[in-house]
C-alpha cells in the first residue's frame, strides 16, 4: 500500500514539474529564446537531482 501511494505520489510530482517547465517555457519565450533554454536546462538539472534524491530514499 505505502509503496503504490508513493509512486503516485512521485508520477504526480514530476507532472507537475513538467506543467511547470511548460508554463516557464511559454512565458519566457516571448522575451528571448537563449533565456528559455538556460531556464530550462537549470530545471532539467533540478529534476535530475531531484529524482536521484528519491531513487536513494527509495533504496534506503
């Protein structure tokens, strides 16, 4: 049970930062495209980690 609601949990999270990634995208768009793929290499970057960080806990 604790481990199906963690993984909704997780599938949920990472949508969500998805959703994220896309509303940041649209928006800066409009300014400059170089700003776009900073943002969003950081946010990859940040998603990565994060999930590295998930994928330990789950070990432990």
């Amino acid at each position: 049970m604790k481990k199906s609601l963690y993984k909704c949990a997780k599938n949920a999270t990472t949508i969500i930062l998805i959703i994220i990634i896309f509303m940041v995208d649209i928006q800066t768009m409009y300014f400059t495209r170089t700003r776009v793929k900073c943002i969003t290499k950081e946010l990859f970057i940040q998603i990565c980690m994060d999930m590295e960080i998930i994928g330990k806990m789950k070990r432990n």
